[in-house]
C-alpha cells in the first residue's frame, strides 16, 4: 500500500472521530503556541533592551567618579580626549533643579555639558539648536529642553526662543530635544540641558563625577578602553577603587547572555507542553489499536503485510501531530498579538523557532506514535479477528 493512499486512510479515520481528533492534538497545540509565544516574548524583550542600551550613545565608554579623593580636572579630560582611539569626549555635572515658568513648577534632572554630548550620547535636537563651545566658554545662560519638559512648561507650543526659569535664574530656551523614552528604567526626556559652565554654578560643584567617551570604532572598543584605563592610572596611580570604566559593548554582551538564558529556559518549560501531548497521541492511538483489532485483523487476512499496518497507525500519529502543529503556530501568532495589543508587550517573532517548534511537533508525533503502531502490526490475524 502506497503513501499516499496510507495518508488517505489516516485522514478518514481522524475524520470519523472528530472530537477525539481535536482533543488529541489539543496538547500539540497547545505545547507549540507556548513555545512560540513565551521566546517571542522573551526576544521581543532582549530587543527592547538592546535598543534602551543603544539610546545610550554608539562607541561609549563611561568613566565614573566613585571616590572623594579624585577629581576630574578639565587638563586631565583633555589627555583622555587625545588618546588614539578616542573620537570625543563630553564631562558631565548633574543634579535636580527647580525649574518654573509662570505658575508651573517642577523638579528636573540638569546636565552640564559641552557640545560633544550631542554625538557622545546620540541627542537628537528637534527644534533649535544645541549648545556650542562658546556657550561653554562665556558661560551664557541657554539651555536644551528634553521633550517632556518642552511639553510641561509649553504644551504645543514652540519654546525655543523664549525664557525659563532655573533654580530662580532665567534662561534663554536655544532647543528641543527630540523623544529618546525611557532607558533602562530612567526617562530621557525628562531634563534640562545648559553649558558645563553654567551647570557647574546652577548646582553648586565644579567636581566632575561623570565622563562619557565615544570610540573611533565599535570593532576596538576594548583596545580604547584598555587605553582609557591605562591613562587613568597613569593619572591617578594607586587609585583605581575610587573610579570605574565601564564599556557599553560589555553590558550589552551582559544583557545578550541573560536574556539568551531566559530564552531557552521559556522555550524549554513551553517544550515539555509538547512532550505531554505526545503523551497524549500514544493514549489515544493505544486506544484506537484496541478498538479497531478487528479491523487490523481483516487487513492482515486480505495480505496486509506488517509494514503496512505499522505505517497506516504511524502516519496517523504524525498527521495528527502536523495539524496540531500547524494549528498551534497560528494560535501562537493570535495569542502573540493579543498579548502585545493589550500588555504593551514588545513581542519579536521567529521563523526559525516556528519551524523548529512545528519540527518537533512532528518527532514527537514519530516517536509517541511507533509503540501503538508496533503494537497494531504485531497483532495476530486470527486472533484478531476472533477480538469481541
């Protein structure tokens, strides 16, 4: 008996027992959607945290002031700015200021910094313009709203141009940055930008706690920080506990490792779904052995040879495996998509893991399906038909 007519006879016996069907690849289903719905999510997630990494800035290296007993001098930022593989550098003070605008008042995050923020940190400005050098070097009184402090203070409004409050000085608005969101769980978009100058009177410090590097290269990024490193202890010897270099590119290969981690570890919970509807097509197909014995005996009795029966039950476990596999992919699709429209869940979907998970819905219907099918081919014939 040939395949396709082994395909046909699988077809109509399923087909006979519709309900028993559906209840049977019901595990299949449902083992395939979870294992395509929870790495989606899983990957949709590293994604996510890969593009809140990267609003960071491209090529950053970050240099943190963690003691009192060093200080980041503008001659010593300037030797790091000149090393090979360093193509800007932007110092930073921070703090939270009041800012206020007729009767509207509110704590913002200030950075002072110079022009070489924009590209270091990948600003984008929306209206206006950034600050320059020369606001840095005459101190003057300008500032760059981020884009929900722009929509506080002046709603629709165009702000660039007119004046703001900070901490009870007026500034002259020169720009608006354009939204960045929230990265890794601080807002962007939230802060006021003013000249290194300026900020460092506005709060108060002339002590530079942070600063930002951007590398020529993202393939050399280790090579510039392992320079940046041996400049800091060159300029601070025996003092290494009191700084911190921090690459970017490590804590995206931190990230990447975590979130591969729980990739696979969701992928595998959602896998033994499968293995229990595998489970499930051995039950039912012992069970369909037991009630068609007599069936199997005729066949035998006619010349149905061994094989023919084993193949007849086999392909029946795998088409009942490949249409709850194909069914399940869709579902997964749907729930996917649901689970993205109503969590605000960034969901990421996978041909590879689709294919993989409808694969394995197949080996699994093969191997839970040779012990009913060995069982049915092994049955005597003249016992089988005396089977009541």
């Amino acid at each position: 008996m040939g395949i396709i007519q082994s395909i046909k006879m699988a077809l109509k016996s399923i087909k006979s027992n519709k309900l028993r069907a559906v209840l049977t690849m019901l595990g299949i289903i449902i083992g395939v959607s979870s294992v395509i719905v929870l790495v989606s999510i899983a990957q949709g997630s590293t994604k996510n945290v890969t593009s809140q990494i990267n609003q960071l800035g491209t090529n950053l290296l970050t240099i943190n002031s963690t003691g009192s007993d060093i200080t980041l001098t503008e001659d010593k930022i300037n030797k790091l700015s000149k090393l090979n593989g360093v193509n800007a550098v932007s110092p930073v003070v921070s703090g939270r200021v009041t800012v206020k605008k007729e009767k509207t008042s509110s704590q913002v995050s200030l950075t002072g910094t110079n022009a070489a923020y924009e590209s270091v940190r990948g600003a984008k400005v929306n209206q206006g313009r950034f600050i320059t050098d020369l606001d840095v070097e005459y101190r003057q009184k300008v500032v760059v709203l981020g884009s929900d402090t722009a929509s506080t203070f002046f709603g629709t409004d165009n702000p660039v141009g007119q004046y703001i409050q900070i901490e009870g000085t007026s500034f002259k608005i020169i720009g608006v940055l354009a939204s960045k969101g929230s990265s890794l769980g601080q807002s962007g978009d939230d802060v006021v930008i003013v000249p290194l100058s300026t900020g460092e009177r506005v709060v108060g410090t002339t002590t530079i706690s942070q600063v930002y590097l951007q590398g020529k290269s993202q393939d050399h990024m280790d090579f510039v920080m392992t320079e940046v490193e041996m400049e800091m202890a060159s300029l601070y010897p025996n003092k290494s506990d009191s700084y911190s270099v921090t690459n970017q590119q490590d804590l995206m290969n931190t990230m990447s490792s975590v979130s591969n981690t729980m990739t696979m570890m969701l992928g595998g919970i959602a896998s033994i779904s499968l293995l229990v509807g595998g489970i499930g097509i051995m039950n039912i197909m012992l069970v369909s052995v037991s009630e068609r014995t007599k069936e199997i005996g005729i066949r035998k009795a006619i010349g149905a040879k061994r094989r023919d029966v084993l193949l007849q039950f086999l392909i029946e476990a795998v088409v009942l495996s490949s249409m709850g596999g194909v069914i399940g992919i869709f579902a997964g699709l749907g729930i996917g998509k649901i689970v993205s429209t109503f969590m605000n869940m960034s969901i990421s979907y996978s041909t590879s893991v689709m294919l993989l998970s409808f694969l394995f819905s197949l080996v699994v219907g093969v191997v839970f399906g040779v012990f009913p099918a060995n069982k049915a081919s092994k049955l005597n014939p003249i016992q089988a038909l005396r089977y009541e």
